[in-house]
C-alpha cells in the first residue's frame, strides 16, 4: 500500500471513536522517539480510539471514556505492567483480543508478549503496522472472534478472551475461550509471568487461579 494508505484503510473498516475529543499525550518514555509519538496523537487526532477487524483490533483512545481506559491511564505502571521490567521502555497504545499489545520503542512499533514478557520490532512506524494487521487479520484472532461472538454475544467495549489454558503452557490440549476485563485479563498475564518467567528455576507452577 502507498504511504498514508493503510492507516487510512484500516480507519475506513474501523467503528465509531471511543473519544470525541482527542487530548495531547503526556510525556512518554524518553525511548520513544518524538515522531512516532506526534504519528500516534495524528492518528487519534483522526479517530479517538476504536476497534476494527470485527473488534480483534482495539486502539485506545488519547481519554480515558467510561469503562476504556486511554492511552495515558493504559500506561500507568501500577496498572498491571509492574512485573515487567521491560515494558518501562515501552508505550502501549493498542492490543489484539487475547491481549498481546502494540507499543512505540525507540522508532519503531514494537508487540509485547504478556506471557513472557519479550518485545520485539513489529513494524517501522504507524503505517507499517497498519499494513501488516490488514494483511493477516487472523493473526490478531478476527475469525476467533467472530465465532466466539456468534456463540456468545458481542464482547463489551473493555472485553477481551481470555484462554482457558495459557499458550506457552497448553501444548496440544484444545483452548477455551471466555469473555473477562481487559485489565484482569492483564493483570492475570502479570501474574503469571511472575510465577513461571520470573520465579527461580524449579518453582511449581500451580494454575487454578487462571
């Protein structure tokens, strides 16, 4: 897609914004480079927050609005993000329904794994990211969504799924999916990143609080 195309794309399949009345950003970390962060409050400029790809998509919106927490609140660090050590780099601004999140770093977009806590480059700025969600929507669970959702109802504005088994812990073992808060459900990720990645080695792992 031509420059400016995709991010323009991926907002014409989006819903309504979450905001109408976008905010300036307050200071992020200083590893976050100015222009993707004037990109981002571009973007929100445009459409406070919203969701696309049939929800799997959610962008927060630069205000906290009802139950939707905004970019800012997201990023408190007593929120759920305390355990990571790494995610102080990061800027959280947008996340897929199972709760992997999209973050500015450095230059760059870059997505964080929950479970283990890693972040890795993603795309090299807002447009590159949009580019690469619409070309693989499944990969952000769209088809996952729209059949649990056909089963279950639509998910609120502050829903997402969680599995009834960790990945990196089900193996072949079919998953289960329910509806749960989107700051529980991180809060649960935070959880269990501190009882299996961050705990010494051979320390049981014990689930039947997930």
């Amino acid at each position: 897609m031509g420059k400016t195309r995709a991010l323009a794309t991926l907002i014409g399949r989006a819903g309504p914004p979450t905001s109408r009345a976008p905010r300036r950003l307050r200071e992020p970390p200083i590893t976050v480079a100015r222009e993707r962060l004037l990109e981002l409050e571009a973007l929100l400029h445009l459409r406070d927050g919203f969701r696309a790809l049939a929800g799997a998509l959610v962008v927060r919106p630069s205000v906290t609005v009802a139950a939707v927490r905004g970019v800012d609140e997201w990023n408190e660090i007593t929120l759920w993000r305390a355990p990571y050590r790494a995610a102080a780099k990061l800027y959280f601004f947008a996340e897929d329904i199972t709760g992997r999140q999209f973050a500015l770093h450095k230059d760059e977009v870059h997505s964080f794994d929950p479970e283990t806590g890693t972040f890795e480059s993603w795309a090299g700025d807002l447009e590159q990211w949009a580019a690469r969600i619409l070309e693989d929507p499944d990969d952000l669970g769209e088809a996952r969504l729209v059949e649990w959702q056909a089963e279950h109802g639509p998910l609120g504005p502050s829903q997402r799924l969680q599995p009834s088994t960790p990945f990196l812990l089900a193996g072949d073992a079919p998953i289960e999916w329910r509806a749960i808060e989107d700051v529980e459900l991180m809060k649960r990720y935070a959880r269990l990143f501190r009882e299996t990645m961050a705990a010494p080695d051979g320390t049981p792992v014990v689930l039947d609080w997930w």
